[in-house]
C-alpha cells in the first residue's frame, strides 16, 4: 500500500492510503459476513481510508439510513479497530422521515443537525472522534455562516478533526472557505466529488442541480484545485459500477457522448499494454494524478477488492499518461 497526507494542520492531519473503501452499501445490499470479509481484507492490505454517511442507504429499505455506520460500528468493536484507521462519514442528507428522501426531505446543514448527526454517527460507529466530516449536499435554507460555524465548533471541541464538503458548486465551497478563514475557523480540506476518466456532460439537470450537474467533479472544480493545492479530491465512482469491464450495463445519458467511447477505447488499449484490467489503469491514473486525487471505491466482494487493490502498484508511464490525458 502506499499513502498520501490529508489536511494542513499538524494536530490532524493524517496519512491515509491512497486507496479509500467505500462502504456505502454495507449492512444493507451487502451482507454482514461479506461486508467484514472486505473490510479485514482492506485492512490486511494496508488501506486505512474508510468512507461512509449517516444516510447510507436509505434507499433500500425506505428508512433514514444508519446501515453502513452500524455496520462499521460492530466491525470495529469485534475486530478492536482504533485510531490507526481514518473513517470519513457525512452530514446533511438524511431523509428527516422514512420513506422520504434527500431530495424533498433532507436534514440540512444547520448547527444543530450538524451537531446530532454527528454525535449519531460517533455512537453507532463507536468513535471519539470523526476524521474526516462532510457537508453532504448543499442546504439553500441555512446560512453559510452557520453551518461554517456549525462545523467549526465540533472541531474545536475535538470531535471532528478535519471538514469536507460533497456535492456543492465549486463558488459555494470557496464561499465557505472565504468565511471559514475571516473569521480565524477550519474550513472545508477535504472535495468528494464524482470521478472518473470517463468524462459526463455537466448540462443536463439532476434531482439536486437544475441548471445542470455540479456534483462531479468538472473543470471548475479542477482548476480551483490547481490554485489551492493543499485540497485532496476523494473520488467516488471511479469505476462507474463496472461500467468500463461490464458490457451489460449501460452508461447513464450524461455519459453517452462521442468523448465516452473514445476514452473507453483508450483506457482499454492501456489496460492491454500493461497486462491490468481497465479498472486498475482508472484506479492508477487517478491515484497519479498531479492534482492530488484519492479513488473512493466500493466492492460487493473481496474478488473486486483484490482487483482494485492492485491497482495501487500499476505505474502508468509518462507516455501512457500523456496518450490518456490526451483523447477527447
């Protein structure tokens, strides 16, 4: 395994592997033997990034979520699992009733959801204190000065060592930041944001963004990115559900464009020079990036575990670099 350091501030930053395990369905579509299967396993490897939220997955069941974190909680607690492990988890998206969702009914970003939703999150995963904090999606309804204080104070308190911030437009993130530094507070380090060398069209509206999609990360987000370079994106689906190996899964409207085909065409040229699947040179492209990226990756099975695992050893050239950073 190798690693990368989040965060500026010395108190709590920390180094994490440059692989992170995403834990969205765990406990829910995932079964419990194989979710701690995969998360031994990851562990075994060397990973020590773990991502999950406290609405995960609600969708399954039509409840408020609660699974992935529950889950991880008995993991930890029957395997001994302490600090040397970095979870991620996030606030902001849970439906605030049953069979609602985080698009008619979220919880929002006000300080006092920030503040139950973590201290939920802490007591089903049995922790101390949050690493990684995430704003979730964007709250139109609170006022970005309280939900930037909202997080600082549980910073401050020590219960939450670093902030991030997921699915907002890349103004609204350096809005928060703008205020979190006037006003002497921690701010957002941390970008999760869809991911992948496969490229989607931003102009077609979602569920969250009507003017188009802003919960990938674009070209906006990227450049901010090059200018502020102590920020790390955590990229999730990066292998767009087995999309890039799979053929009887189709990409979703966003992502049938002339572009697609031709990137998918060159990752598999890649993927046939090196001998590794085509997961992997996505997963290694990602990981050697010059803007510092962190592929977040599920796995419903310790095979595709494994497989995403070694990718972390496959160095793509120079050449092969440059061949797939160059077609459109």
């Amino acid at each position: 395994m190798r690693y990368r350091t989040i965060g500026t501030t010395p108190a709590t930053r920390r180094e994490v592997s440059v692989l992170s395990l995403g834990a969205m369905l765990f406990g829910s579509v995932t079964d419990e033997a194989t979710s701690f299967a995969i998360l031994d396993r990851f562990v075994e490897a060397g990973g020590t990034f773990i991502d999950t939220s406290g609405n995960y997955a609600f969708w399954t069941d039509g409840s408020q979520g609660g699974h992935s974190e529950e889950l991880i909680g008995r993991w930890r607690r029957s395997r001994g699992v302490g600090d040397e492990i970095v979870i991620a988890t996030k606030v902001g998206a849970r439906p605030l009733a049953p069979g609602t969702s985080y698009t008619d009914n979220a919880e929002g970003l006000s300080a006092k959801v920030i503040r139950e939703s973590a201290e939920r999150s802490m007591e089903r995963m049995g922790l101390d204190r949050i690493d990684v904090l995430y704003s979730h999606i964007e709250d139109h309804r609170t006022p970005v000065e309280e939900t930037v204080e909202g997080f600082a104070a549980l910073v401050a308190e020590g219960l939450v060592g670093m902030l991030g911030v997921s699915n907002h437009a890349a103004w609204r993130v350096e809005r928060a930041r703008a205020l979190a530094r006037q006003r002497g507070l921690p701010g957002y380090e941390i970008l999760q944001y869809a991911h992948s060398y496969v490229r989607p069209r931003v102009d077609i509206p979602d569920a969250l963004f009507r003017d188009g999609n802003l919960g990938a990360a674009g070209p906006d987000l990227v450049t901010y990115m090059r200018e502020e370079r102590e920020l790390v994106l955590v990229a999730y689906s990066p292998l767009m559900s087995g999309r890039y190996t799979r053929t009887d899964k189709e990409f979703p409207p966003e992502f049938r464009h002339p572009g697609t085909e031709a990137r998918l065409a060159k990752v598999r040229e890649i993927a046939t020079e090196t001998g590794a699947t085509a997961n992997q040179v996505v997963l290694a492209w990602q990981m050697g990036h010059e803007v510092p990226i962190i592929p977040l990756a599920g796995a419903s099975s310790v095979a595709q575990l494994e497989e995403n695992l070694a990718a972390v050893d496959l160095v793509l050239t120079a050449e092969q670099r440059a061949a797939l950073d160059a077609t459109h």
